[in-house]
C-alpha cells in the first residue's frame, strides 16, 4: 500500500509544481506586457496608420535612378469666389500646337474639387499640377500620367487661403518626360560613397581588433591557463620587479627609442641602422655562444642576460627607427595615388612615436621580471619551514603594497574605479580567512568533507564581507561610489615623500593582508597564476562587451571628433571583446588528445600551442572574424547616427529630414552589403574550413 501511494504523493506534487510554475509565468508575462507599454489602440490611430503606410511607401520605393527630363507648362485661371453673374473666368490664350487643358468648374471655394482634362500632351508623361495664388508661392497638388492617346484627367481639392476671396490664381500644369537612359541619382551616389566608407570602417576595426582578440583569447581560455602555476615565491618576486622593470625601461630605454626615431626621419640612416644593429647582434651572439658554459653556471645566466638585455636594446631601437621611417615616407608621399600610401605609412610613424614609451617600459617590465623569476628560482626552492613563510610574508606584504598603491592610482581616474579597492580587499580576506581556518580547524577536529568544505566557504565569505566594509569604510569608497567624487587629494608625509593619502592607506591595507597571506602560505605554496590571469582576461572582456558600441562611439566622437575614425575605435574596442569571447569559447572546446600527444614527446608549452591547438583553432577563427566583419558593417549604421561616420551618418540625416525614398537607397546598399559578405564568407569558409 505504501509503495502505491508513495509515487502517486509525487506525481501530485510535481502536477502541483508544474502548474504554480505556469500560474507564475503567466504572472510575470503579464507584468512585462504592463512594464513594456504594448498596446494596439495607437497603432489603429488613422494618422498614425497614414504616416507609417507613407513611410514605408517611401522607403519601398528608394531613388535609386535618375534621367534627364524636358517639361513643358500650360496654365489655367481659378477664381476663389465664383462671380454673382455667372460670368466664365477668363484663360489664358491657347497657342496652337500646344497641349490645352480646361478646368471644371472655373472657381470655387477652399475645398471643393476641380476636374482638369489635358488634350494634346506628350504620350507616357507626367503631368504635375500646381496652384500659384497671386504672391507667387506655388504649392503642389497632384501628380498624373498621360495615356496614349496625350490625354490625362484629375481631380484636386482647392485649397484653403486666407484672404484671397475674389482673386483669380493660376493653375501651372507641367508636363515632363525623359530625354536620356536611366543614370544612378545623386542620392545613388552618395550612398555608394558612404558605403564603401562602412565596409572599410568595418575591415579596419575588424583588422585591428583581430589580432588582439586571438592573444587574448589565449589567456581567456580556461583549459589552457589552468595549467600554468608557479610558486607562490617567484610570482612575487616577479610582481615586485614589474615597477623596477618599467622605471628602468623608460629611463635607459627611451633615449634609445628617441635616437632610433631620428635616425628614421633621415631615409638613410633609417635603412642602414636596424641593419647594422640586427647584422651586430647576430654577430654579437654567435661570438659569445662559441664558448661553452655549464648550464646552471653563473657565467651562463650571465650570458643570456647579458643576450636578451642586448635584444631589447637592439629591437627598441629597430621599432623607434621604423617608426621614423614611416613618419619620412608619410611625409613625402603627397601624390596621386602614393597619397594614400604615404597617409597610411605616416600614421603607422606617428602611432609608434606615440606609444614607443610604453613599448620600452613595457618590454623593459616584463623583461627585469622574468631575470628576476629565474635568478631566485633556485634559491627559493631551497627555502623551507619559518625562513619560508617568513620570506613568503616579505614579499607579501611588498607586492601587496605595490597592487594595492597602483589601484589606488587607478581610482584618481574615476569615481567608480573607488571600488575595486574594497573588492580586491575581499578577496584577499577570504583567502586570509581561509588559510586561517585550515591552519586552526585542523582534519582531526574537522574531517575532510561536505561539511569542512561548508564551513571552510562560510568563513571565506564572511571574512570577505568584513575585509570589503572595512576597506570601504577606511579607503573612503563611499566618496566616490555615493558622492560621485574622486579621491581625497589629501597627502602623508611618508619617509620625506608627500604621498596621496589614499595611495598610502591603500598600500597598507595591500601591505598587511598580502603580508599575512604570505606568511601563512610561504614561498613555496603553488599559486594559480595561469586562472588568475584568465579570471582578470575574462573579467575585462565582459567589461567591454557589456557597453554598447554607441555609448562607445559617443565617446570617441568627443575625443577624434565626428568621422569614421571614431567608429573604427568603437567598433575596434568592441570587436575585441567580442572577438576575444569567441575566440576563447572555441580554445576551450579543442580535441585535447593532439596536445597529449604532443606533450608526450617533450615538447615545451609553446610548441605545444603552436603544433596542437592553433590547427584546430584557425577554422573556426576564420569563421568568426568573416561573422564579425558582417557584424561590424551593420553596427556601423547605428554608429554612424552619433557621429561615427559610414553609411549610418547619412542614413540619420535622410530621416531626420524625412527624406525617405532617399533613406531607402541607403537601407538598401546596407542589405546588398550584408548578403554579399555573407556569401563571400560561405564561399570562404567552404573553402578553408
């Protein structure tokens, strides 16, 4: 009996369930119908249906074409106000050979219909009616056609003018017909201008955006980054000597980008220099490889120091040096056809002039940090037990103190950048937290399981919300979060240096919980590197794609002025993050058995890379970057109606002038556009995929 009754007590349940769920569906549809305003007591307003009928009349019936036409004008006489007696109007005198038109009646008042009959006009013309009152401010009526036989018939209503009772206007009737074959409009015209503009705004935002997108895709890419875990030590010391890294760059390094940047403004010297430089290195390098060393001597490391030290130089120099190249050749390519060349080549030069200090400081960072991570690898992995976490607890409380002063610099830009100070705090606390209660909650009390782990998640969060408030509370982020200001100018005098006060207090809040996480973690612990580059590439890629191209445009517009400059950035920024969600999505999803394999022979993480997931990733990248192109050249239209340029510019001042027939070319181009590419990138992707 129970057996019985037991399925039939859950087949009520789950009936009961389903039924709340679609009750509660129709409810929350219900409340959308309301919030979302739908209602059809507008769309059954006849001016409303007149307007939109117009509309898309208009828009159906686009002037593509145009012909060269010849008229001819016949006018008649109407009286508004018929005489008392009776009396015809009197017309103007028919000239032989003309067309002749009559008018019935001859007058009227505002409102009533004349009947105007044409004899004697040109087959298949058009006829075009017109009332001219005595000011001589024509307004129009009707359009007509004649038949073959050159005679038409049409009727129109008189219209309604003040003050002008007994006064006799005219009728200008013009008949047209065409002299030539059909040519594109002007209107044709410049819509296919504007469109070809759209189609390489899109290729050039697309084009930047791509190889952006596929360095990032890689570190976006989960199956990929998890892998990567160093030390908790050497991520540290690497940290540390990012800053050092770039101080050092932009001091010693730009002076050589500098002297590379004027050696290529002189045609010669830019040639000639990146060779010798290139040529000394080679040289350089197949000198000092000739003598042999032991791998882990000191002389070694010394050597390939001493090696990519000179590489940096060498290629700093060759970038400045190119830079300057492309800045002469701009400049002196000023005709015909090499305009473009030289505008192209110019803006290259004037680019890497613009961010050769970032290169330098950049290249120069990532350089002292990787010398460093393999200087203190072996000496590290010596440390063991206290010197350790004592270490571990230095270095901690170092690089803390670094991330946490470069996000407060990161908050003078905007209010809301206020904030990821208390969130970076909260995740630092939850992992102090965390740590804490391994150490004292110890298996034997706790064992491992369900309910450690719960345990173990309930205190992270609540150290995680304690760590936000109080950082919230003494980093002032209710400053800018609320108030909407930017951070205290206020400074601490620290060690003779005056420091912003919130740099300060930032830098010790990263300073003790980094130096707490270290001490309890030690030198040796494995951190995450690899997932936390992917959680921060990840983060920033949503960040981008979730504002929209048009706020994006509106911005660039302020900052490069109205044209398609400003829409090639938008849609550039936004590809990217577009592109680099795609891109990454597709990485994860790859075969791992060709990177098994190729891992069983030895082989090194970038060969693995290169050998096992860029074949299976090139098919589906080409797919997406031809969709994206698609995507970019639709999105240009919205974009062109805040300033980006493109075809969406002129398409916004043919509806903001209600110029429809003329917005229709450009609705249609944009449609041709769109299927062409996609049957371009069918036939490529058939091809290559």
């Amino acid at each position: 009996m129970n057996n019985t009754d037991r399925p039939s007590s859950r087949s009520a349940l789950r009936r009961l369930l389903l039924v709340a769920a679609v009750v509660l569906g129709v409810l929350v549809y219900a409340y959308g119908w309301r919030v979302t305003d739908i209602s059809l007591e507008e769309t059954q307003d006849p001016i409303r249906q007149d307007s939109v009928t117009r509309a898309l009349r208009e828009l159906l019936s686009p002037d593509i074409f145009d012909q060269d036409r010849t008229s001819e004008f016949v006018y008649a006489a109407i009286a508004l106000g018929c005489p008392e007696d009776g009396t015809p109007i009197e017309q103007p005198a028919a000239e032989p050979g003309k067309p002749q038109v009559t008018v019935s009646p001859d007058c009227g008042r505002g409102g009533d219909v004349i009947t105007v009959q044409g004899t004697g006009f040109a087959p298949h013309a058009d006829v075009f009616l017109r009332w001219i009152p005595p000011s001589g401010q024509s307004r129009p009526l009707v359009r007509t056609d004649v038949d073959d036989s050159g005679n038409f018939t049409t009727r129109f209503e008189i219209p309604r003018i003040r003050g002008s009772q007994g006064e006799t206007h005219r009728l200008e009737i013009e008949e047209s017909w065409p002299v030539s074959l059909p040519y594109f409009s002007a209107t044709t015209r410049t819509v296919i201008e504007k469109i070809i503009e759209t189609i390489f705004l899109a290729l050039m935002a697309t084009t930047i955006a791509v190889p952006i997108a596929a360095i990032l895709s890689f570190l976006a890419a989960r199956n990929l980054m998890r892998q990567v875990q160093l030390p908790l030590g050497n991520v540290l010391v690497g940290f540390i000597l990012l800053p050092v890294g770039w101080v050092l760059g932009v001091t010693l390094l730009s002076p050589v980008a500098t002297l590379g940047m004027a050696w290529g403004k002189e045609l010669w010297l830019g040639l000639v220099g990146p060779l010798i430089a290139l040529a000394g290195y080679a040289l350089v390098d197949r000198s000092v490889n000739n003598v042999e060393l032991s791998l882990h001597s000191l002389g070694y490391h010394a050597r390939r120091i001493g090696m990519n030290i000179l590489l940096l130089v060498i290629t700093v120099f060759v970038i400045g040096a190119l830079g300057g190249l492309g800045i002469w050749l701009g400049e002196r390519l000023q005709v015909g056809l090499l305009a473009d060349l030289g505008n192209f080549l110019g803006t290259l030069g004037r680019l890497i002039e613009l961010v050769i200090t970032l290169i330098t400081g950049a290249g120069a960072a990532f350089f002292a940090a990787s010398v460093g991570m393999e200087l203190t690898r072996d000496g590290l992995k010596v440390l063991t037990g206290t010197p350790s976490h004592i270490v571990g607890g230095i270095l901690g409380a170092i690089g803390g103190a670094l991330l946490f002063a470069g996000l407060a610099l990161i908050a003078n830009i905007a209010a809301l950048l206020t904030l990821l100070l208390p969130i970076m705090t909260a995740i630092l606390g939850m992992q102090v937290v965390i740590m804490i209660f391994n150490r004292a909650v110890k298996p034997t009390v706790l064992a491992e399981g369900d309910a450690r782990q719960t345990a173990r998640l309930i205190v992270g969060i609540a150290g995680a919300v304690i760590a936000f408030f109080l950082a919230y509370d003494l980093l002032e982020t209710g400053r800018g979060l609320v108030d909407g200001r930017l951070p205290s100018s206020l400074t601490w005098d620290v060690l003779g240096y005056q420091v912003q006060s919130i740099v300060a207090k930032a830098a010790l809040v990263g300073g003790v919980l980094s130096g707490v996480g270290g001490l309890l973690a030690g030198t040796r612990a494995i951190f995450p590197l690899g997932l936390t580059i992917y959680n921060v590439t990840r983060t920033i890629l949503n960040a981008l794609r979730s504002i929209e191209p048009l706020i994006m445009g509106i911005v660039f517009v302020i900052w490069v002025g109205v044209g398609p400059f400003a829409g090639v950035l938008a849609l550039t920024l936004h590809g990217i993050a577009a592109l680099g969600k795609l891109y990454s999505e597709q990485t994860e999803n790859i075969d791992p058995g060709p990177l098994e394999a190729i891992q069983a022979t030895g082989a090194n993480r970038l060969q693995t890379i290169v050998y096992g997931v860029v074949p299976q990733i090139i098919p589906p990248y080409i797919a997406f970057t031809m969709y994206r192109w698609d995507i970019n050249v639709r999105m240009s239209t919205i974009i062109g109606f805040v300033g980006g340029g493109g075809i969406g510019f002129l398409l916004q001042q043919q509806i903001n002038l209600l110029r429809y027939q003329d917005a229709g070319v450009a609705v249609l181009a944009i449609a041709i556009v769109v299927s062409a590419l996609d049957y371009a990138s069918a036939t490529i992707r058939e091809r290559m995929v």
